[in-house]
C-alpha cells in the first residue's frame, strides 16, 4: 500500500481506468455537496493554492490482453468526489466551449471514459459526459440533477480552469491485488462506505454482467421487500448483525462442511469466524475450484429456504404449540441462539418428510431449553451445531440423540429430568431466558380451547418476581435466618418468576402478597395480568 499526493492529471492519467464497482451503492450527493463543492472551486480559482480534496483509494486489479488500457483499478474511496469532478468539468467545457476540459477523465487513444460507474449511474453518467451541448436532460436521478445544478450555477467568470487543475490535490491510496479489501472497507466506514458481505460478493460474482446479476440476485436480495425483509438487524453475541450477513456466514459454514471439498480443521475454524467472511469465500472458492454459477444457483436456493423459514416476527405473534420451525424461531431469534440457524438451514434443505423434521425440531427445542435451565456452558454450540452435525449429516433424531449420549467428553450431554428439576429450583437465570423459558413452556401446556384470550408474543409479556426481592420489607420472616436465608437463595430462580401481561405498577410489585395478588384498587395486581396464563394462575389462590 502507497499513499502519495497527486493532482488530477495523475488520477486520469490517460492510460488508467477507474472502475467503480459495477454493484456499489448509487451517487448520493445532493445540493448541499453542490453548493459546497462549487464554492471550493470558486475559492481555488481565486486563491490559486493547493487544496486538497480528501483521499482516492484505488485497487490493482489484473488485466487481460484484451483490454485498451493496460491499468485498471477499482474506486474504493472517492466515487462522489470523482462523479462530482467529472460533471462539473463536462459542464464547464461545454460552457467554456473548450474541448480540452472533455478530455481530462477519458482515455488517450480512443477517448472512452476512463471513470466507469456502477450499474445505477452507469446510463446517466455516460449521457451526462459524451453531451456535445448544454441541453435538458431531465433529473431522474442524483448524476442528472447535478449536471442540471452545475449548468444552471457555474459561473464561468469566478472558476479558473487552469489554476483548479494546478492546485487540486489528492492523497492517493494505492493498493496492491493482494491487500485485504474487506479490512480496508472496514477501516474507511466513517467516510461513508459502508459495504456488506453480499455486497462484495456480489461484485465478485457478477462483476459487470448485468444479466447475470439480474438473473440470479436482484429478485432474490434487492427488491424493496426482499431489502426490507434482509436488512433487519438482530443481536448475535455481542455485535449487531443484518439477516443478510447471517445467511451469507450460514451458508459458508454449511458448505465447509461438505465431505466433497475436503476443507482441513485448520481452515474451518478461520472460515468459522464472523470477521473476514469475504475473505473466506474468496480462498474457499479458489481452494476448491468451485464452479461461480453453481454456487450462485445454490446461494439462490438457499436463500429462498431462509426467507421462506426464519422470521423474527415470531418474537410478535401468538406461539404455536407444534413442535416446529416457529418454535425454533422463537429458540433463535427471542432467546439469541443464532448458532443453531447454519444446522436448522441445513436441515431446511436435506429433510424432506415433515414428520423427521418435526421430531428433530422437537429434540433440539428440548435440548437448548432443557441445558439453559440446567445453566449448561453454551459456548461450544458454534462448533456443535455450525460443525459437527452438519458433517456427520445428522438428518433424524435417533442420530442427533445417539450422537449426543455417546460423546466422551460429556460437554454436550442432554440434561436428565432429575437435573432440570434441580435446574427450576436452583438456577438463576438471565430475565430473558427466564421469560423465553417460561412463556414456551406457557404456549406447551395451555388448553387455548378453554382460554378466553389468545396468547400474545414472547415479547410482550414482562418477567415478575413472585416472592419480592425486597420481601423481607412486607412478608412475613421464618423463624430462623438459615430459613430466611434458604428463601433469599430461591429469589431469582424459575420457581419464584412468573410471565404477566404487564409489568406491575412499583407501589405493589413489593406489597405483600394479597395486594401483590389483587391490586390496591388504584393499581391491578396477578389477579388481572396473570390470570389467564396455565403456568401461573393455578397458584393465585395460594396463601402466604
């Protein structure tokens, strides 16, 4: 990597083609970078200083013996200052009538433009740059209302071609073939680039092969509903992630997995990893030799099997009691256990009969909850779920089970009743797994044919403590304080937590237990918040 200062005629050198990436966001700038952009201009004609323009990040990329220029390099930084240039010197040639202004972004020989842009601006910014007078163009989009702006703002009395083109300076950022792309993404965010997986990827698969791209992606990932549905941010771990770049890791871990590609443990594991999931495409596919159309073609499939299946709506609807993909939803996305979508997916598209799948569900529903009651260590589940029962095609439930009760090292085990009955009474929870557990257990053992009222979402019910943790302020003590002290210890376990409608009202929420149970006549009580739920009401007429 290299980062000199240049001027303009070094970034359009004649003989050095800018690409920017054909599937890169569109030109954003509007009036206010205009008017700011041609105030600078107005400022340089007259200042006759150099002035910097920020910095132009630029990418080696190999060429063929077919190709007129013989330096191409893709735009990484610097595509609105770059579209922005362009324009205004088109518009001030025109203005100017002074040819030499037109040729500064084309090529030597053949005068193409030398600053190629994506497939949004493409049409436009090419109409824009080969006019041949001052006409309307219209303002369909931002490239032909800053032509329309420019044309209509430039005065040609404040702007010195000649002393822009001597003082304009860049600090130009080269970097070689191999420099890691996605860490340079990474590094320049805070100037607006802001690249996903699928968006890398995409330039990657498609390059500049519009039909391609139309083909197999655009309906698939780009439509208004398709953007809205994978564009949805979700907690995973400690970071924030989209559905898009979930599905993008899953599909990795599920294709490293293949018996056929023979990927070393090694190489999981750094294929594994959230950072760098370009990256690891990219090695995986040239390891393996993978064919780009079939895997394309796969993506494809798999991403209507994700959209078709995962929805973290679930978290806002009524629960069904059926073992199944809902429930699993609630299991993924209420209760962030996102390690299970690369194996869910996998199973998504390689179980066909929807009993097996059923039974499956059912076992890893009972599997998760059962050791989060038990306060089982959950950091192995990456490897378990995204690894081991993929590559051992775990497809029915005899298999997963007997997998699981042969391991040696027991880490994984399947927690007995006896445990998780100990599990109710001792664990302490977080409120979010308290509440999840509870509120699946509530959807499970509820008869909805005798409850007057539906059941709402996961996330609408509030977790409340039955016993106070204050209850010493207003409940009556033990004789002894080993009794007391025996009460404190089951405070925040399963036992004492219940699921409401609504959170209760700080005056009762530490009342005792009949104002607790009935209100205070200003604020309702159990009575009214948890009086239809099956986990909880048989309990309402209790005494303490």
């Amino acid at each position: 990597m290299e980062a000199n200062k240049r001027n303009i005629n070094d970034i359009f050198n004649k003989n050095r083609i800018l690409e920017i990436p054909f599937f890169q966001r569109s030109y954003v700038w509007d009036t206010p970078q205009w008017e700011r952009f041609l105030s600078d201009m107005e400022f340089v004609s007259s200042d006759n200083k150099p002035y910097f323009l920020g910095s132009i990040i630029l990418k080696q990329q190999m060429t063929s013996a077919q190709q007129s220029a013989g330096d191409v390099r893709t735009l990484i930084d610097g595509q609105q200052r770059l579209t922005t240039l362009c324009i205004f010197l088109k518009v001030l040639s025109l203005k100017l009538s002074t040819p030499y202004y037109d040729t500064i972004y084309r090529l030597g020989m053949d005068q193409e433009i030398a600053l190629l842009h994506n497939h949004n601006d493409v049409d436009s910014f090419n109409k824009v740059l080969n006019l041949s007078s001052l006409e309307d163009t219209g303002s369909d989009n931002k490239i032909l209302k800053a032509y329309t702006y420019f044309k209509e703002n430039i005065n040609d009395l404040l702007i010195n071609p000649k002393i822009l083109l001597a003082n304009l300076m860049f600090v130009l950022i080269e970097l070689g073939p191999d420099d890691d792309e996605q860490k340079i993404f990474d590094t320049i965010n805070s100037l607006g680039v802001t690249l996903t997986t699928a968006e890398l990827l995409k330039n990657y698969f498609f390059h500049r092969d519009i039909k391609l791209y139309n083909d197999n992606w655009k309906d698939v990932f780009e439509t208004d509903t398709a953007r809205e549905y994978w564009d949805i941010q979700i907690s995973a771990g400690r970071v924030t992630r989209s559905l898009l770049d979930l599905f993008f890791y899953s599909f990795l871990q599920i294709k490293i997995q293949d018996p056929a590609f023979n990927i070393n443990s090694e190489d999981k594991k750094k294929y594994s990893k959230v950072e760098g999931l370009f990256d690891s495409y990219k090695e995986f596919i040239q390891k393996c030799n993978i064919n780009r159309l079939t895997l394309i073609a796969e993506i494809n499939e798999y991403a209507h099997l994700f959209r078709e299946n995962f929805d973290i709506k679930i978290v806002e609807k009524e629960l069904s009691a059926e073992f199944g993909i809902e429930r699993i939803n609630a299991l993924i996305f209420g209760l962030e256990n996102t390690t299970l979508i690369p194996y869910v997916l996998f199973l998504l598209k390689n179980v066909k009969d929807p009993k097996k799948l059923k039974e499956v569900f059912q076992y890893l529903e009972s599997y998760v909850i059962r050791r989060m009651i038990c306060h089982e260590n959950n950091r192995n589940y990456n490897q378990l779920f995204g690894e081991r029962f993929i590559t051992q095609r775990l497809l029915d439930v005899v298999a997963i089970r007997n997998y699981i009760d042969t391991q040696e090292d027991k880490i994984n085990f399947m927690p007995l009743d006896v445990s998780v009955t100990d599990g109710f009474n001792q664990s302490k929870l977080t409120n979010k797994q308290a509440a999840g557990i509870l509120y699946l257990l509530e959807t499970r053992i509820r008869n909805r044919q005798k409850h007057s009222t539906a059941m709402l979402g996961m996330n609408s019910y509030s977790l409340e403590h039955i016993l106070p943790k204050k209850w010493r302020n207003h409940w009556p003590l033990f004789k002894t304080e080993a009794e007391n002290a025996a009460r404190d210890q089951k405070l925040l376990t399963l036992g004492n937590l219940t699921i409401i409608t609504a959170a209760l009202n700080s005056s009762i929420s530490d009342a005792v237990w009949d104002i607790k149970k009935n209100g205070d006549g200003k604020n309702k009580g159990f009575s009214v918040y948890a009086a239809d739920l099956a986990t909880f009401s048989p309990y309402l007429s209790n005494q303490f």
